[in-house]
C-alpha cells in the first residue's frame, strides 16, 4: 500500500473519532438550547396568558389547545413554575405527541388560577439523526476529499523521493559515477539524500580500493615470486651441485610456480567477481571449443584419451570473449586430469547446452561442493582447486546455468546457455 | 647485443642482468621512468626489457617514446599485471613481446634472441650450432646439410634448448615455453620426457651428436661440450 494512502486512511480513521465525540458534542448543545428556548418560549406564553385573564377576568375554566387555565377557589399559596413532559393529543396531527407542559398557580387580580401551557417538543431523536446525517455526509466529503488531494499532493511532495530511489536503482559500481541528489525543501528527504550520497560514495571507494587491492596484491606477490624463480635459476647454473641440492632447487621452484598460479586463478575469481569483465559479443563457441581441443590434443593422446565430440556448427553465445576461453579451457583441463589412463571424454555442444562427460573415480567428496573454491577431491599437487570455482562464476556473471551429475562411471558438467 | 633493463625491483633486476651477462649481452639497468628515458635519449640499445609498473611513470610512455623516437629498437614488455587489455594495449603500441611475471629466465633468453633475430634481419635466419643448423624462418632443421623431419613441438623444443645451450633447462620450463600457462599437469612433465626422447633420437639417426644431457632431477641440458 502506498505510504500516503496509509496515512491518509490513518488520518481518516483519527477524524471517525473525532467526528463521533464532535457528534456527541454537537448533540448535547443543540439539546441544551432547544430546551432552553422551548422554556422561554412557555415563559413568555405564560405571560401573555396573565395578561389575557386579566383583561377577561376570568372566572370558568378555560381550555383551547395547548393552554389550560383553572380559577382555584379559596385561599391557594402562589407556586414556582415547574416543567414537565407530557403527552398531549396533538390537534392537527390527531396522535399523541410528546409535550412540554409548564404549570404553575398564580394570582391573578385578587383570585388564584392553575395555569398549564403545553407546547410541542422537538424530539431528541429527530436533533440526532439531523446531527447524525449532517456529520456523515461531512465525512464523506472529508475522505473523498483528502484521498484525492492527497493522492495529488503526495505527487509533489513525494517526488524528490521518488527520484532518490530512482537513481539509487539505477546506481551501479561499475559506471564509476557519483550520485548527486537535488536539493528538496523536505527536510527528511534531504536527511536521506544526505545518507544516500554518503553511503554510496563509501560504498564506491571500498569497490575501488578493492579492486586496488586485488590487482596489487597480485603485483606485489608476483614480484618477489619472479625473483625467488630467478635466484633458484641461477643457483642451479651454479657448479658443482649435487643431485639432492637440484632436486631441491628444482622442487622449490615447482611451489614457486604454483604460488605464483594459486595468486593469478584468486586474482581471475576477484576480477570476474567485480564484473571487470563486460565486453559481451557473440561467440561463436562451436569454433571456439574445436580450437581448444586441437590445443588440448597432444595432452590427451598423451594420456591415451579417446576424444569423442558432437559439436554443433555455429551455435553462438553472447559472453564475454576471454571468459568463454577460461570456462572452456577449465572444463577440458577438468575433464582430462581428473581422467583415467585410456579413458574417454565426450563432448556435446547444441545452442542449448553444453556438455562434458569423462570417466574417472566417483567423487569421494560431497558433489554439491565440486564448484567451490579449493573443494579438492584428490589434493593432487598440480591442482589449485580454482578451476571449477571459475567456471561456476563465469556461468553466474554470464547468466548460465551448471550443473553436476555422475552416472554410468561417467562425471558431467552440463552448462545451460 | 646491448640491452637496457628498466625494472623497479632491484633484485629482480640483478637476476636478470646476471643470468644474461653469461649470454655475452651487455645488460645495463635503470629502475624508473625518468633515468629510462636519459638513458634511451643518450645510448643505443638492441632491445629494453621494459616493466610497466614503475615508480615514477607509465611504461607504456616509454614504449611510446621508443616507438617514436627509436623505432630500431626492440621492447620486450615484462609485467606482472598480467592484465589482458595491458598486454594487447603494449603489443598495440609495438612492443615486441610480452612476458608476465614469474618467468623462466630461459624463457626470457629465448625470447631476447627471438626479438633480436626478428629485428635484425641483414643476415640470416639461420641458427647454427655446430652440425645444427635451425632456419627459424621455415622453421627447418638440418643436421650435416641433411634435413631433419621434427614435428612442431621438437622444433620448438631443439630451438629453446639451443638458444640457452650450457643451461639447466628445467621440464617445467621446458613445459612452459612448449604448453603455455594451461599446460600445469604433471603430465606435461611426461610429455617434455617423450619429446626429448623423440628429439635425441632423431638427431642421432641423423648422424649428429647428443648433446642432451638428463641433469637429475628433472631437467636437460643442452651441452657443447658432450664428448
């Protein structure tokens, strides 16, 4: 629900209480004055009624509508007027209605007279329910009102907001620019433009330093690795050595090669991981995976790897051109080291997928685990434990899908496009 | 062939100039921007090994400069960014070759001699060596005038040995130049072995001498001085 028809329902529902205590209120008033007029009006009556026995000296009972008069004999003590409610038959409307009825005894001339006026009320109910309909249709016209003019006002007043969350959705690290809000003459909203313009501008200088830090922590590793490479280099130029001190050297620079890859494959995760790889063209894989495996021939013939491959012609995925090699030389690597000798690789390429098949031994290791990162199965030394973990990063930055599965002796990588 | 090193880390450096000084080169060394380009501006040099991260510039500005000022000379770019968009962009601007950093110093010999061969072609393009002779223009091998049928990796492989002849080329090296970076498998190791195996053969059938001598351990070496 939209914020300003919250508060507008809410700001509905404070003025139902107000309107039903105003009504209340209102009631009582109007009751108050109604019964204080009546009463006057009686008095007044009263009066011209005096007037009226003294000018006839009256001496019957008189009776007209709404008027009774009744000479008292003898000695009668004068009384206040009283009043009272009563129900008289209404002459015109010939039922009985509710009256109001003042009596009193009064002397008048020398002689005392029981005076009774009547007079018809106005009825409690009839006050409420003119209350009652006069205040409903206000509230009516009150919420009809509001939620319109609300609704209009709320396109102004909300549109600075409006704008702040359409440029924080439209926010991206990689655009590299800052967010700069106009100022509005709400005080939250420039409160939280205020938030917004900082939390993004640190959220861009940790990005950036990150990255930073990724191409120079991969600088500064290589380095002093290229150096260490080379002293072992030349020590094994070095005379005299023994076969021990070369195989020593020799398998130190074995781990210095392998540091030197670890650092390269974490930097590769980190840079695809921030998206610094965006050149999305077509690529036309079925050209692509043809020319990876001529590469990969020799390693395979070496291992006595039957190559079988049922690659579609021309089937092109739009990715990115350096990924696309990754992946698929990762997956090639894969499937030939984690093979047996005299074993097999199938591939199957169609415009829809992708899929590698190799033999080798079942997974000791948890499959669900196989793409992440150093979830080795066999610590065999010459692997990282990075290669699949890339891939699967490059499927998720290139918005594909892999999966895993083992059947018939057989592991399968499935990449949906 | 006179070579100018400009490379940062000094110890780096010092690898590289002593591992090449054997090779008879005159290797001198400068660590920043500024002394590079005194340095150019003031001396010939065949080729400078150039690293792109520099304390006091760009080098991708001295390859510009060289490019300009000194198109005769060759560049090798030598870097340890490893980013792809830097070494087309230094290719791009003519550099001769790239290399990212950890390197084999064999690797870089090979490609020193590669370049320098490429840019000075007055002569020939013939590496001989004694009974040897490698055309590296047709990519063929005669041993005493009589031609030597080698696949492409035998080719390479007789061609990187030769050029670092004396050295201890490690299989790993050796598995490097011939595969590249993807070749990590112990497997290549096995393959370098059957290359070699291969290799020696061929060059004893056809009357030439086995100068590929197995170091223990596991690396060749391609040895004049074998009996």
């Amino acid at each position: 629900m939209k914020l300003i028809f919250k508060i507008t329902l809410l700001y509905l529902l404070i003025t139902l209480v107000v309107f039903l205590l105003g009504g209340m209120i209102t009631h009582q008033v109007i009751m108050r004055e109604v019964v204080f007029e009546e009463q006057r009006f009686l008095t007044e009556r009263l009066t011209s009624a005096i007037r009226m026995i003294e000018h006839r000296k009256l001496d019957r009972p008189f009776e007209r509508d709404k008027i009774r008069i009744i000479p008292l004999d003898g000695q009668v003590e004068e009384t206040p007027i009283t009043f009272s409610d009563t129900v008289v038959m209404h002459a015109t409307l010939q039922r009985m209605e509710p009256h109001n009825k003042l009596d009193v005894i009064k002397k008048v001339g020398d002689r005392y007279y029981s005076i009774s006026l009547y007079d018809l009320i106005i009825e409690e109910d009839d006050i409420s329910d003119g209350v009652n309909e006069s205040l409903l249709k206000m509230y009516l016209l009150l919420s009809v009102v509001v939620l319109v003019l609300g609704w209009i006002a709320s396109l102004f007043i909300l549109k600075p907001f409006n704008a702040t969350l359409e440029q924080i959705r439209n926010f991206s690290l990689k655009k590299n620019d800052r967010i700069v809000y106009q100022k509005s003459n709400t005080r939250e909203f420039d409160k939280l433009n205020k938030f917004v313009e900082e939390m993004t501008d640190k959220v861009r200088s940790d990005y950036q330093s990150l990255k930073e830090f990724t191409e120079n922590a991969s600088h500064e590793m290589q380095t002093p690795l290229s150096i260490t490479n080379g002293k072992l280099e030349l020590l094994l130029e070095s005379d005299n050595l023994s076969n021990e001190q070369v195989s020593l050297i020799i398998s130190a620079q074995e781990s210095i090669q392998r540091l030197s890859k670890l650092g390269k494959a974490l930097s590769l995760l980190t840079k695809i991981e921030n998206k610094e790889f965006e050149s999305v063209e077509k690529v036309d894989m079925s050209e692509l995976l043809s020319k990876l495996l001529a590469d990969f021939k020799e390693l395979t013939d070496l291992k006595s790897i039957k190559v079988e491959t049922e690659i579609q012609d021309q089937v092109c995925v739009r990715m990115d051109s350096t990924l696309a090699a990754i992946m698929i030389t990762n997956l090639i690597q894969n499937a030939i080291r984690h093979n047996n000798e005299q074993g097999m690789i199938s591939i199957t390429m169609t415009d829809k997928k992708l899929t590698i098949r190799n033999t080798g031994e079942a997974l000791k290791s948890d499959p669900k685990v196989l793409f992440e990162r150093f979830k080795k199965d066999n610590q065999s030394k010459e692997s990282i434990g990075l290669g699949l973990a890339i891939v699967k990063k490059i499927c998720e930055v290139s918005s594909f899908n892999i999966s895993y599965e083992y059947q018939k002796k057989m592991h399968c990588i499935t990449v949906i496009f | 062939m006179k070579l100018l090193v400009v490379e940062d880390q000094a110890e780096l450096a010092n690898n590289i100039t002593s591992y090449l000084s054997k090779e008879g080169y005159v290797c001198e060394w400068c660590s920043g921007y500024h002394q590079a380009i005194e340095k150019l501006a003031g001396f010939d040099y065949d080729i400078v090994l150039l690293d792109l991260m520099l304390p006091d510039g760009d080098g991708l500005d001295i390859l510009r400069f060289l490019k300009k000022e000194y198109p005769d000379t060759g560049v090798l770019i030598l870097s340890a960014k490893n980013a792809l968009d830097d070494k087309i962009h230094g290719l791009d601007l003519g550099a001769d070759d790239y290399l990212p950093k950890p390197f084999h110093l064999s690797e870089l010999n090979a490609r020193l001699k590669a370049i320098y061969r490429r840019r000075h072609l007055g002569g020939t393009h013939d590496v001989v060596f004694n009974e040897i002779t490698i055309n590296t223009e047709t990519m063929e091998v005669t041993v005493n005038g009589k031609p030597l049928d080698l696949t492409r990796k035998e080719y390479e492989m007789l061609l990187y040995m030769v050029v670092n002849k004396s050295r201890v080329l490690t299989k790993q090296s050796i598995a490097e130049h011939l595969w590249g970076d993807y070749m990590d498998s112990v497997d290549s190791f096995d393959f370098v072995y059957q290359h070699i195996k291969n290799l020696r053969k061929k060059i004893v059938q056809a009357g030439g001498r086995d100068y590929i001598q197995t170091m223990y351990g596991s690396g060749y070496k391609f040895n004049p001085q074998v009996s």
